[in-house]
C-alpha cells in the first residue's frame, strides 16, 4: 500500500495531516460528560513506538488491548483506531467494532478481525478487520488512536457501516471513554513519540 509512495514524495507531504481535531472521541456529537476509560497495551506504551508486528512491515496483526474503570452501567464496547496523521483531510480509519460485550476487559493479539468479538465495521479501505499501521516513507511519525468507548445499550447496525455511522449510533450512549496512542514511522533514524496532547486522555 503506502510503502510504495517514494521518500521524496512522504518528505514533500509531511506537513499534511488529518489533525488530532478531527478523531472521533472529539466528535461533538458524542458530548464532553463521559468519564475516562484506562485503555492499555501490552505491546506499546501510551505515545510509545508500535512495535513492527503489528504494521504492515511486519505480520500485520492487531496489538493486544486491556481496560478497566468500565462503568457498571454500560452494556456494550465500540472501538475505533484513527491515523490522525494521515495524509488526507479526514483521520484514516484502521478498525472499528461495536457491541463488545459490556463485561469484557480485554482483546487479544489479532482479535480485531471479521471474526472477532463483537461487529466489525469498515476501514478506510472498505474492509473490515485490523488495517495495519502503513505510513508513508519519510512523512514522519504517525499517530495511531486508539479510542474506546463504553456504552448504555447495544448498536443496532446493519451491514459494515463506516465510522460516521457509528458515531451517529453512539450519540447520547457515551458512558465513558479512553484513548490510546501508538506512533509509528518508515525512513526515521529514530522512532517518534510525537503525542497528541490535546486529546483528552
């Protein structure tokens, strides 16, 4: 995919960016009352580097995912990854589930797929399941948010909708939410943890 784009063209558009501004946990939709999720990896830290597995320059598989400070209340789980980085005018979607079992605590390794707990919607690239992390060469760190969000009921949604569907769906359901960010870079001497700081954690 992206890996192809030469490094002269990644340096050229590195001041392209979708922007933190437009992930979906700022969506105005949503509200700003929710509580914060603890959202956790055991594969990278929060800003830290994604490990190589987990991208398209390596297996290609989701990483694995834990939270806590779930609500009582809440009866379902959504999930969506962004690149808020992307060089386009709107963050790249790489996954989107909902209705995840409100009980649950945890997805493992490879879990975002078709297959997995709860619905898979669709990506960026119209499939559905994990869209692996697949910077542009030399267009500098990219930021990956992962953003959780517990729910008051289940989604009642058909098909593969895409993300503003499902934002659509989860207005006035937002119990509590938590975000998780993952940088990862091509044709970097060091890897980047460049934060989104303004989103709230």
């Amino acid at each position: 995919m992206l890996e192809h784009v030469p490094q002269w063209l990644g340096h050229a558009l590195r001041g392209v960016r979708a922007g933190a501004d437009k992930l979906a946990i700022l969506e105005p939709v949503l509200g700003a009352d929710f509580v914060a999720l603890r959202l956790t990896s055991l594969a990278f830290a929060d800003h830290g580097r994604i490990p190589t597995r987990y991208t398209a320059d390596g297996e290609g598989v989701s990483p694995p995912l834990a939270w806590g400070d779930v609500p009582e209340e809440a009866r379902s789980l959504a999930l969506i990854v962004e690149d808020a980085d992307s060089p386009s005018l709107e963050p790249l979607v790489h996954a989107i589930l909902w209705n995840i079992p409100g009980e649950d605590r945890a997805l493992a390794e490879g879990a975002i797929a078709s297959e997995g707990p709860g619905e898979s919607g669709r990506n960026s690239f119209f499939r559905t399941g994990w869209l692996p992390p697949d910077p542009p060469t030399g267009h500098g760190a990219h930021n990956y948010a992962f953003q959780l969000f517990a729910l008051s009921g289940a989604l009642d949604l058909k098909g593969t909708p895409g993300r503003s569907t499902l934002v659509d769906a989860m207005a006035g359901k937002v119990l509590a939410a938590g975000l998780l960010v993952g940088a990862y870079s091509r044709g970097e001497e060091a890897p980047l943890d460049v934060g989104v700081d303004a989103v709230r954690a």
